[in-house]
C-alpha cells in the first residue's frame, strides 16, 4: 500500500497541474483576445467601406 505522504504528493502534483492548465488556457485566452481587437477593427472597417 502507499503511504499518505506518497498519495498526497500525487494529489497535490494533480492538483498543480490543473491550476496550471486553467492559468495558462486564461493567458492565451487573454492574448488571443489581445491579437483579435486589432483585427476586428480593422476587418469592420474593410466591411464598412
């Protein structure tokens, strides 16, 4: 059997990598976001005249 301390480090180790997943799915969210103000911009522009 597994000791507590062996199944807390991997639940812990889970646990960090989830945070980091959704940490990093927000950052590319936000340059995405960033990227494509600048594009609608311009394409509404092209649209309008």
């Amino acid at each position: 059997m597994a000791s507590i301390k062996d199944i807390g480090g991997f639940f812990m180790f889970i646990v960090g990598g989830l945070v980091a997943i959704i940490v990093g799915s927000f950052m590319i969210r936000g340059t995405m976001h960033m990227w494509d103000n600048p594009d609608n911009e311009k394409t509404k522009g092209k649209k309008k005249d």
